[in-house]
C-alpha cells in the first residue's frame, strides 16, 4: 500500500473538515505528484490500445497452451475409457473435453475484442468476452447432463470396469494435466483482469479433483464394489455442477456491471485528493471484457472558469487511470458547487 493510500484510509470521509484532515490531503496530493514524476508512464491513445492488444494477445496464448495440454489429456483419457469401461473416467473425460472447448469461444471473443469502436459499437467489442462467458457455463452444464446420464444408467445396468491400473494411471494425469492449465489461466487471467479466463480458470482446477475422484472408483472396483465406479461418476457430477455454479455467479455479476466494491471506494478516495476538488459524486465502474471504465462526478468552485474546470475533470481522470488497475477510460463530470439554493440541474428534474 502506497503513503497516499495509507493517508486516504486514514480519513476516507469528509472534505476539508479540520486542519489535520487539510494536512492529510496536502501530504497524500504532495506524495502523489512525486511518485507521477519519478514513474514512467503514458495516456496516449496509442499506448492504451497497444496495451489492450497485449492483453488480447497473452490470453490468447493461454487459451492455445491450455487447449494443447487439455486435448492431450482428454484424448488419452477417452482411448483409456473405451478400452475399460469405467463411467467415472468417462465423466472426468467429458469435463476435461468441456473445458478444453471452451477456448474456442474465448478465443473469438479475444480476437472480436482487438476491433475499434465504431458507430454502431460506439464502446467496442469488449462485451464479447463477457458472452464468451455465458457459452463456457453452457459448455459446463452439458458436460454435467451427460456424465450423471452416464453414471445413472451404469448404476441401472451394471458393467464391469477393467485395466483398472491402466483408469487410475488416466485419473492422475488428468489431474496433473488440469492443475497445470488452472494455475496458468488463472494467473493470466488475473494478470489482464478476465472474469472469463478465471472462471474457466478454476474450471479446470475443479476437474482435477475430479480426477482424482476416478482413482477412488478404480480403487472400489478392484476390492469389488461394482457400484463404486457409477456412483464416483455420480458424485463428479456434482462437482460440475458446484463448478457452474461458481461460473455462473461470476459471469452474472460481470453482465450486471457489477465489481468489487473496495474498486468504487478507491475510486472515491482517489477523487477526494485531486487538487480543487470539494466533493464527489456519483461513482460507477463497470467491467467491459478485461477492460474497466469509470463514469464518476466531482463537485467544484462555482468561481473557476470552464477551462479551470476542465482541468480539475483531467486531472481526476489522469489520478483514476493510475489508481485503477485495468481502468481504460473514465468519464468525469464537473458540478459547480451549489450556493444560495441555487440548483443547476433543475432543468433535468422532470427526467429523472
């Protein structure tokens, strides 16, 4: 935590209320102009778009990395399931194919996100990513129908399972194989800001647990519980669904704009040190893709000059892209400090 947030946290509350407050202020602005010096950086338009392509580019090399060791998995656990028979493997098999096939539609959406703003998209493509999402929990989904279709009607119609060395050998290298894609999407994802690519992220770390599941069925089998094999698949399953449970929720929450509250109260304080600024408004962020926007309003001296105005606005917004991680654009608007029951938004009254 930087010395101008520490400050901030100290008194998150209030503008100019005491001397000890003006003092906090005047040291965090002080401290926040010498750390902007000293650090290199950029605002221009070009570097904010190299910088999204960067990210585009790197989740797009973690989708291929993972799609190869996903489909390297999958297809020596499907060769090994039709030569045993075992409906627990067989489960863990279509959730590890599932989770491989979801980096098709990560990968469009990384490829539509790099296209420009234009008169009918006027915010771009990032949204892409977001849909992307909805087609990864549908993928989950299916896979769960078709495992618990499986186990079930094993359990109905009992089968031998044999190599059973051979199904334990496929459920620790799917477990291997999903541990190793989980830990680099998860930490890609995190490192561009995609909810998709952490969602499919812990996808896959919850499918090698699930491997691991098949070693108990082999192990049941082989001591001669015939039921053990179906009901592991059974409980697989179940796990899928926890995970699309945990999907959903988080690529619901990306399509209702919502985001980490401590995000907006950053956000706040953030505005609260800029120079001329008397209050804040309304605050709103919301994810586009892997790309955060801001849309916030400052209150200012009624005294200052359009062009004085405008300054404090660009001043607040330059403080916002280097306090938010992933923030691409901000949009501030100035309010004039209301004095003498003057209200200068009455005009707006009647459309609100």
């Amino acid at each position: 935590m930087s010395d101008q947030q520490r400050a901030l946290d100290q008194n998150p509350g209030g503008h100019g209320h005491g001397h000890g407050h003006g003092q906090e202020r005047a040291a965090a602005r002080a401290w926040a102009k010498v750390t902007h010096m000293v650090r290199p950086h950029s605002h221009e338009a070009a570097d904010k778009v190299d910088a999204a392509a960067e990210s585009s580019a790197e989740g797009m090399r973690a989708l291929w990395i993972s799609l190869g060791v996903l489909g390297l998995t999958t297809l020596v656990q499907a060769v090994i399931v039709a030569w045993s028979g075992s409906v627990a493997l067989l489960g863990d098999t279509l959730h590890n194919l599932g989770d491989a096939l979801t980096a098709v539609p990560l990968g469009i959406a990384f490829i539509l996100g790099r296209r420009l703003p234009n008169r009918r998209f006027t915010y771009g493509y990032g949204r892409a990513e977001d849909l992307a999402g909805i087609v990864i929990v549908l993928v989950i989904a299916a896979s769960a129908v078709a495992a618990g279709w499986t186990a079930i009607d094993r359990l109905l119609h009992p089968r031998p399972v044999s190599h059973l060395l051979v199904v334990a050998a496929a459920g620790l290298a799917g477990f291997a194989g999903n541990e190793l894609v989980a830990r680099y999407r998860i930490r890609v994802g995190r490192k561009i800001g995609s909810a998709a690519l952490v969602a499919d992220g812990l996808h896959a770390r919850a499918d090698g647990f699930t491997s691991l599941a098949v070693l108990v069925g082999a192990g049941g089998a082989a001591v001669g519980w015939g039921w053990a094999d179906p009901v592991i698949g059974l409980l697989i399953t179940l796990a899928i669904l926890g995970v699309l449970g945990q999907a959903a929720r988080q690529i619901y929450h990306r399509l209702m704009d919502a985001v980490d509250p401590d995000l907006t109260t950053q956000a706040h304080a953030t505005l609260e040190a800029v120079p001329d600024v008397l209050d804040v408004g309304r605050v709103r962020l919301r994810w586009v893709g892997h790309r955060l926007e801001a849309d916030c309003q400052i209150v200012v001296a009624p005294t200052l000059s359009v062009v004085d105005a405008h300054q404090v606005a660009v001043a607040a917004e330059h403080a916002l892209l280097h306090s938010l991680p992933r923030l691409a654009t901000a949009m501030v608007h100035t309010d004039p400090q209301q004095a003498d029951g003057i209200d200068h938004h009455a005009l707006l009254a009647g459309h609100r």
